[in-house]
C-alpha cells in the first residue's frame, strides 16, 4: 500500500483525529459505523473541490477532469484488492448497485433461453435485506429459483458454514437444475460473521456453479482483500462504509472474461456499450466528488500506524474486549470465535445465550 503514496507522511496523532470528526454530533454515540461510516474533514474538504470545480466550469469538468480521476481510482483499487486488470473496476454508488448489475445480466439469461425456468441462484439466509430483494426483483420474476443456505447461530466453526452451503448447493442441483448464480456475502450484516468466501468459491467451483457474486460490502477497510486469492467472478465493496470515503462510493470487480462486455449499468446514458466502466463513470448529471477521493482516502489512512491493516488489527482487538465485556455482564458467550468476528457491529458478537 505503501507504494501508492509519494512519501511517506506523518503519524496522526489523538488531537488530529478529533478535530477530523468534530463535525459529528457530540451528544451522539455512534457505535455502528457499517450503517453510514465516516468520513474525515480533509476528505469532505477534498469532495468539496471537486464539487466547486465541476460548478465552475461543467463542460471542463466532465471532459477533462471526470474520467481521469474515476480512473486515478479505479487503479488504486485495482492495487488495494490485488486484480491484474483496471479494466475489470468499475466505479457505483454502493453494493445495491452493483447487486443490479450482476443480478440484471443473470435475468438477461434467462430471457435469452441461455438459462431454463427453475435454474436457481443460491444465496445465504443472513444475506442483506435490500440484496434479497434484488434477488427476488431480478431472478423470481425471470423464472429463476432462490434457494437460501440456513446457518446456524451461534457458529462455532468455518466448518459449519462450508456443511451447511454444501446441503444447500446438493439441493439446488436437485432434479437435474442447474444453479446458475451463487451470492456470498464476505461479512454478513446481521449478525456480522467473516465468511469464509474463498472456500465457498471453490465449493462453488466443483459444483459447476455459473457464476459466482461476493457481496461484500462492510470488507474493505475491514478485511484484507485477494480477488485473485478468492477466486470469484464479481466482487463488490462500499468505500463510505470503512474506507472513510463520503457516501456515496463503491468498486464492483468482474473478473476479465468475454462475458465483461455484457454487463452493464442499470442506467443507460450516453457512455452505454463503451464497457461497464465506462457507463459506470457517467451515469448523466449527479454528484460524483464521493467516487474522486479515494486518494485524499488513502493517505488519511496511511496516516494510522499500520496504515488501513493497522487499523483492521485495532478494530479487530476492540471488537473481541467489548464483545467479552458485554457477554461476561449479560452471561451470555460469544456469538462467533474471535477470527471470525467483524469489526462491524460488535455487539452482535456477544448475544449467543439463553
């Protein structure tokens, strides 16, 4: 990560880190930061410029400025979750959206007769709520069939979850279906579990699954990041949740394959049949300054000891002490072990009990 920046800069110390978040509402403890995140002063005063420039002068703004800087983006990202390609980045407003374009191009199939009626797209019973429903939007209504993978809570193991998706996998294939699309999340929301994604991916694989979406929105910031580790076909991740970006800002990362020139964004304009990257940096007249600060992003946390892994390691480690804390005074146990709890909500890891 180091290589992404010029020079290396100056620690961060306490009183700098308070005056970046005095804007928040003092009388207000925010203990879920994975619903909004937050985001720094420099950053807002970064999104801010680019606001001020497009206003100034549009027309210089949209064919000089805009998509260079989607792109300064795209290759920081390309280096932060390992992909060989910028070509396979494309810039969105959030996971929902990036949901829509991989769930769109799987209804496409099936429209085309390229997937039967009953074909099923599997996905996990903690899956997001607004995902569900766009399971249900896009692949129900073309004829699809939803099989969801019922985990047990609390888990105790890795092994759990691999068992129970194996059972859900057998029973997709039942009467000679076909699962067409398997939606993994990398850390659920509620209750926040690390899955482990690159297992499944390759269960997904020996089961001749199609295609192969990992939700995982909460994981930059989070966890670290392979996609060429994992494994799988399409990778999303919210850069306002973690990454300190301003809402809103999302990476959807499709493996390069001939199948990359059929999808596209759910919003046609100008930039459509140019590639999904392309249709994703130019979706019409909106505010794209949250999509333009990923590099003002990248040296804020390059300024923590560690930098984004330091501050992984530290979320981590306070999530575990305040999850034993709460268990220990409501006698009740941790909901996952340690490495399998997020730095997402940690409550959530302490209400396994009667």
């Amino acid at each position: 990560m180091g290589d992404l920046l010029k020079e290396p800069l100056d620690i961060i110390i306490k009183s700098e880190i308070s005056a970046e978040f005095s804007h928040h509402d003092p009388t207000i403890a925010r203990i879920n930061n994975g619903s909004f995140g937050c985001c720094p002063s420099t950053i807002i005063a970064a999104q801010q410029n680019h606001q001020l420039y497009f206003l100034e002068q549009p027309d210089n703004f949209y064919f000089n400025i805009l998509k260079p800087s989607i792109l300064k983006t795209r290759q920081i990202i390309k280096t932060l979750i390992n992909a060989d390609h910028v070509e396979e980045i494309s810039i969105v407003d959030n996971a929902t959206t990036a949901a829509a374009i991989v769930l769109q191009h799987t209804t496409w199939s099936f429209f085309s007769t390229l997937f039967q009626p009953g074909d099923a797209a599997i996905m996990l019973h903690y899956a997001y709520g607004a995902v569900k429903k766009s399971v249900q939007a896009y692949i129900t209504r073309a004829g699809g069939h939803v099989i969801e993978v019922h985990l047990p809570f609390p888990l105790k193991s890795n092994s759990e979850i691999i068992v129970e998706f194996r059972k859900a996998l057998q029973m997709g294939k039942a009467n000679g279906r076909k699962i067409r699309l398997a939606v993994i999340d990398h850390i659920t929301s509620m209750p926040s579990v690390i899955i482990p994604v690159k297992e499944l991916v390759q269960m997904c694989r020996d089961e001749g699954v199609g295609r192969i979406f990992i939700d995982a929105a909460h994981a930059i910031g989070n966890v670290n990041i392979d996609v060429k580790d994992i494994g799988a076909d399409f990778y999303t991740s919210n850069l306002h949740k973690w990454f300190f970006c301003p809402p809103s800002a999302a990476f959807l990362y499709c493996k390069m394959s001939d199948e990359l020139s059929d999808l596209h964004h759910p919003v046609v304009s100008h930039e459509y049949g140019n590639g999904l990257a392309m249709e994703s940096a130019w979706i019409g007249t909106r505010d794209y300054s949250p999509q333009l600060v990923v590099p003002e992003a990248m040296e804020f946390v390059s300024r923590f000891e560690g930098g984004i892994e330091g501050i992984m390691r530290r979320n981590h480690k306070k999530v575990v002490e305040m999850a034993d804390m709460l268990a220990e005074a409501w006698g009740t146990e941790l909901g996952t072990p340690p490495d399998m709890c997020s730095s997402m909500q940690w409550w959530e890891c302490s209400l396994s009990g009667d």
